[in-house]
C-alpha cells in the first residue's frame, strides 16, 4: 500500500526540521534491544480540528516529525470531507474508505483533540466512530498501540485524553502509559506553526519514544496477545454450514 493510493493524507512540512529538540540527548533509536526494530514502526496520526491553525494538527505535525526521527513511518489523515457516522448509507464515502485502510496498515496510532466542553471533539469522535472493531474479517484498531494527546484553550487539563483513553480500551488498543497535555497552546506556538521549547514539547518526544518503544516490543506478539476464544468460535461458526437448518430444508 503506498501513499499514492489516498487522497487524504497531509504533507508534513518541514519533515525534518526540529528547531525545538535538543538533539544531544536524542536516541535515535529508542527500542533498540526490545525486539527486531529493523522495519520502520507503522504509525497513522489523527487530529481534531479543521481551523486554518489547528493546534491538535500542529502537534500532530511535531510528533509526526519526532516519529520520523526514531525511525517510523507516518501517516496524517485529513479527515477535511469526512462525513458523520451514518450520514452516508453503509458509510460508503470514499473518506471513510481510506480511514479504515490506512487504520488497517498502522501498527500504531496517535490520537490528539482538542478539548472542548470538557471533551474530545465531534470530529474526533467521528473518526474514531468510523472505525469498527470488525469489517468483513479485518480488526481495523485491535491490537495496534496508541499514543494519546489533548490540546487547550485554557489551564492543563486531562478531560480529553481521558476519555480517548476509554475508547481506545474500548476499540481493544494497548494505550501506553505516557500522555501529552499542552495548556494555552496559543501561547506554544510560533507564527509558522512550530513549537516552542518547553516542558509541552519535551514531553511529546517522551511519548513518540514510548510509543515506538511499545509498538516494536509488542509487534511479534500482537496478535497472540488479542487472539480471543469468542472470535475464533464466530469465525468458525461463519465457515460452518448449520447442518441442522439444511436438516429441515430452512438453510
């Protein structure tokens, strides 16, 4: 799968430029050891806010940027044209297509919303709702790690990334420990979009590190790890004819 297949992915300006990163005490590659971290981390990005200068995206962009630093491969939904959950019959809308396919290809994830009211926002929600715990086979968020993030208008809060840490529970995701929270983010970014040095940015590298570390230490056994009894019985249930139905002639 290559990018050239999505229409929706964002161009992270600037890859490379990390003006607020101290890169003497940078490792480069921080799960070195943990298991074979030769193949680049997969890591789908998703933001919260369509304003011109969103700062769910611009964090997004600088924890995209750090991932790249360790050694992932990143992806940034723009989620711009991406209609409600049943808006569309059978959520047929080539948006959603290319959410679920690039959640597919991830073997991780970062999730950053703004708060507001008090929580995550609906366009968050959206792209979380779209994405189900099973589709024609596929679990397209079981067992994949996630990273979670929340910017603010006001004082620190952790009502956002609260509550992303519920659903990523929910949609069977292993949620590292480690989590960013940047107050006033206003104030933690420059004219061009980049953030400031500070203890917020410090510690969204903390957490792009710990992601990849997570990732590469679960990744030989993720699917073990989420291999159900429930499931394995579902599916053989499908593939099995109900004999007894076709007994009576009611298959």
């Amino acid at each position: 799968m290559t990018d050239t297949e999505f229409a929706r992915l964002r161009m992270l300006p600037d890859p490379d430029s990390l003006p607020a990163l101290r890169r003497e005490h940078v490792v480069s590659r921080p799960a070195s050891g943990l298991a074979d971290d030769s193949a680049p981390a997969r890591i789908l990005l998703l933001y919260g806010s369509l304003r011109e200068r969103s700062f769910s995206r611009l964090a997004v962009e600088e924890a995209a940027r750090l991932l790249r630093l360790f050694g992932a491969e990143t992806r940034i939904f723009d989620p711009s044209d991406l209609p409600l959950p049943d808006q569309v019959k059978g959520d047929d809308h080539p948006a959603v297509h290319e959410l679920r396919a690039l959640s597919n290809w991830s073997e991780g994830q970062v999730w950053c919303s703004p708060e507001r009211h008090g929580a995550i926002t609906g366009l968050m929600k959206a792209q979380i709702d779209h994405l189900p715990l099973e589709l024609r086979g596929m679990r397209p968020t079981q067992g994949r790690t996630l990273a979670l993030m929340q910017v603010s208008g006001g004082s620190q809060s952790f009502n956002a990334v609260n509550s992303m840490r519920l659903l990523g529970r929910w949609m069977r995701m292993f949620t590292i420990p480690n989590q960013s929270s940047i107050a006033m983010a206003y104030k933690e970014f420059d004219e061009a979009g980049r953030m400031r040095p500070s203890a917020y940015y410090d510690r969204i590298v903390d957490v792009m590190e710990e992601l990849v570390r997570f990732t590469v230490l679960l990744r030989p056994h993720a699917a073990q790890l989420v291999d159900r009894y429930s499931e394995r019985k579902e599916t053989a249930d499908r593939a099995t004819p109900d004999l007894a139905a076709a007994a009576t002639g009611s298959a």
